[in-house]
C-alpha cells in the first residue's frame, strides 16, 4: 500500500473512532511518510498542529498503523517545511466561522454553572425561550476568562436550535468597527451593511468595551441598536466591564446598555472549578482521579482558560512519562502555572521562540512574510498573557514595534479563538510547555 493510501486508510478509521469533525480539524494537512529504516512520520504544516497530534494521538495512531502494515513502526511528528511560494499553507490555522460567526463548540450543554456566573447563566437561558420580551438588552460582564464568549455563542446555537427560522449574528465589536470603516471607504457598501446589522432577529456583540473612544462606530451602533430593539430583536452584549466603566463611551450608550439587564461573572469558586476539570476530562475522554483534579482546582483560581491549560498539561506530561495522573503530578505543574506572574519576560520571548521553532532575530525583524506576521502574533499573545506586560513593552520586545500594531495582532488572535478550535488548544499547550520550561 502507498504512504498516501495507508494515511487515508488510518483517517477514515478515526472518522468512526473520532468523528469526521475531529479529523477534519485536527489532521488537517497533514501527511505520512514511511521510511525503510521502520520510521513513520507525521508530517504537519506547522508546530502547534504536531504538538498537538503528538499529545493527543499518537497511541491510537500508532496502534492503527500497525495494524493497517501488520508491522510496527517507530512513529514520530514533524514540521514539514512550507515553501515560500505557498504561504497559504498557513491558511487552515484561520479557518473562518460560519456566516453567523456561531462556533458550534459553545453551548449550554458544555457550560458548568456553579454560583459565580448561575445569575449570568439563567439570564442567557431566559434569552432562548423569550428573545426580545424578557432582558432586552442582556449585559454581561466580566474579567477575562470567565465565559462571556461561551455565553454568547451558547444563546446563538440554542435560538438557531430551537427557532429555525431566526436570523443570529455574533460579532466582536471589533469587526463591526473594521466592517463600518470599509463600508464607509466604499460608500456603496453603507446600505449592505447596515442591513447585515439590522435584519437579525438576534445580535451578539462581544468585546463591546472595544467601541470606547471610537465616535463613529458607536454612532452606527446606537442606530443599530434602536432599530433592533424598537422592532423588538434581541441585543446580547458582552464586555471586560460594566457599561459605566467603560471610559470614553458616550452616555446615551452606556445608558442603552444598562438599561435591561447586566449580569456579572465572578471567579469560580473551588466547587466551579472542580465542576469544570470534571466535565473537561469526561469530554476528553481521560479518567482522573477526583482527588487529582482536586489539587489541581486548589492550586490554579482565577481564569477558566487557565484551569483548561493546566488540564491539558497534565494529560501530556502523564502520557510523556507513560503513567496516570496522580496527586503528586498535579502538584509538580502546578507551581508553574501558578508562579507565572514572576516571569521575566526576554525568557518568555526566548521560549516563544524556541517553541515556535522560528529564529528571535526573526522575530524582532522588519521582514513581513505571512509566517513571520503569524508567529509574531502569537509570540505577543503569548508575551500577554503569561507576561501580563503592557502592549508598549511587548512592542519593544518585538523589535521596537509600535504598540498599535501589536494591539492588531492581538486582537486578530483573540477574534479568532473562538471559531478555532485548534488554535485555541495549542495556544494553551504553548503556554503550558514554555511555563515548564521557564519556571
Ligand atoms: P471570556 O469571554 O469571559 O474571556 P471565554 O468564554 O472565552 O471567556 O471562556 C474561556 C474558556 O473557558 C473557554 O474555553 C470556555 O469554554 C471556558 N469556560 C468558561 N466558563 C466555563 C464554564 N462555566 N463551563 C465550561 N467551560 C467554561
Ligand atoms: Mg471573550
């Protein structure tokens, strides 16, 4: 059988396993190579992408290319080098949503309530059975991390679940800033627009903390927003906090977005985030121990993209050393997790790099080809949030860029989790593996 068949061959197996989804997202691109000497490799068009098939794969992978050769192979992963003519073979990473902008992996299903979000979880609930007579607008706000997102994409699915019929938009206020600049350049554009907005039947906006200080959008927006609700449509918003926090938003603004109901989010408490690692592990099909995930909910409070992270570290680092997760594991990943704040940052930029396998000097140049912009972007995603450091300091770190320009590429990451799934994991893995390797 050629190397192409056999792979084939392995896909449609885990299709069944797996389901087509999963394959269709996570092998994307990807291809095998067998060589005489018994090895078998996996190539991917990029780190994250082996990373991540690596952790999570390579047992099942291994076992179904044996059987499928009837011989065994030494298997391993890697990087296949993308021509430069190609630079679209980045392309997959930023797979775009659909039209809706709705990730379908957010929904209310997933979402674990606990006391901390229950208020903001029941407000979403009541939005599904009552769109636009109950809390019109629904505010929710919170620190980062702690589910807006997943709210509002879990209010989109479950309205398109149970109304067919219903036109749902979710959009971060940011491309509702982008989208207005270019109808307004292309002054043809302006009707379409405004009927992108004003036709739906329900509009989630996240981020909405974006708009501040932005005269135009938030003019657009507050007539979109009293057209919807004048015809009686669903606004759902989302923002790092409350409307009257939000500095340089103008008045009538903040008062339209205050004036139905705002609902915060609090940190989790220990039985919250207990709740999740539960739910996590089962949908990841891994069996630990309660008291495992116990000590790992004990050491890491806060962020819920964080308890996700240290999560997925343990999975790796138990199936790197070929042994269960255990008490004593949790408690070693840990400290890592936990001590970020004291990171130093050119150590933060040194393993970036290094994990990204691109050269520093790359990344502190003037060179803008696709790869280089990308990685960049990510090693300042990444600088942020391990390093908690400002955008003119990340700049600086990165090759003295202006702090605009790292704000964009920031943003574009961020816009993009949500629909990307993969994107999303293997960040996490990142910052988990270059914690370990710096604390
Ligand atoms: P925010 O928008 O508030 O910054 P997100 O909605 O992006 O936060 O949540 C961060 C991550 O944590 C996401 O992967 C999300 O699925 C997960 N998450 C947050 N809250 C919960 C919860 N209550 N149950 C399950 N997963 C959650
Ligand atoms: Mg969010």
């Amino acid at each position: 059988m050629q190397e192409k068949e056999v792979w084939k061959n392995i896909l449609s197996c885990l299709e069944t396993e797996l389901s087509r989804a999963v394959v269709a997202t996570f092998f994307r691109g990807t291809e095998l190579e067998l060589r005489e000497n018994g090895s078998a490799c996996v190539l991917c068009p990029h780190r994250l992408s082996a990373d991540y098939l690596r952790t999570h794969y390579e047992e099942i992978l291994n076992k179904r290319l044996e059987e499928l050769t009837g011989t065994p192979w030494n298997l391993s992963f890697a990087v296949r080098s993308i021509p430069q003519s190609k630079p679209k073979e980045l392309g997959p990473i930023f797979r775009s949503a659909s039209h809706d902008g709705l990730f379908a992996g957010y929904t209310f299903e997933n979402f674990v309530v606990g006391l901390s979000n229950q208020l903001a979880a029941a407000a979403a609930q009541a939005i599904v059975e009552r769109p636009g007579q109950l809390h019109n607008p629904l505010f929710l706000y919170s620190r980062s991390g702690l589910g807006k997102t997943h709210l509002l994409h879990a209010i989109g699915n479950s309205v398109k679940l149970t109304q067919s019929d219903a036109q749902v938009l979710y959009c971060p206020a940011e491309r509702f800033t982008n989208e207005l600049v270019a109808a307004i350049q292309d002054r043809r554009s302006t009707a379409s627009f405004r009927r992108k907005f004003r036709s739906v039947d329900l509009l989630l906006v996240d981020d909405v903390q974006f708009l501040a200080g932005r005269e135009a959008s938030q003019e657009e927006f507050f007539n979109t927003f009293n057209e919807l609700y004048l015809a009686g449509k669903q606004v759902v918003l989302a923002s790092d906090r409350n409307p009257s926090e939000i500095q340089k938003l103008e008045e009538r603004l903040a008062s339209r977005f205050s004036g139905g109901m705002m609902a915060d989010i609090q940190e989790p408490d220990l039985d919250l985030r207990l709740g999740i690692l539960q739910r996590k592990a089962v949908e990841k099909g891994a069996s630990i121990g309660n008291e495992t995930l116990l000590a790992l909910a004990e050491k890491i409070s806060g962020n819920i993209r964080q308890l996700e992270g240290a999560l997925n570290q343990l999975l790796s680092l138990a199936s790197a050393q070929n042994i269960s997760p255990s008490v004593d594991l949790a408690a070693t990943l840990g400290k890592s997790v936990v001590h970020q704040a004291a990171l130093c940052p050119e150590e933060i930029l040194v393993a970036t790099a290094r994990y990204l396998q691109i050269d520093l000097e790359n990344l502190r140049s003037k060179k803008r080809n696709k790869e280089i912009v990308f990685a960049r972007q990510i090693a300042a995603h990444l600088l942020r949030e391990l390093g908690q450091l400002s955008l003119n300091k990340i700049g600086e770190l990165l090759g003295g860029r202006d702090h605009t320009t790292i704000l964009y590429g920031l943003q574009k990451i961020e816009r993009e989790l949500p629909n990307n799934p993969i994107l999303r994991t293997q960040l996490q893995a990142a910052q988990v593996e270059i914690l370990g390797k710096t604390s």
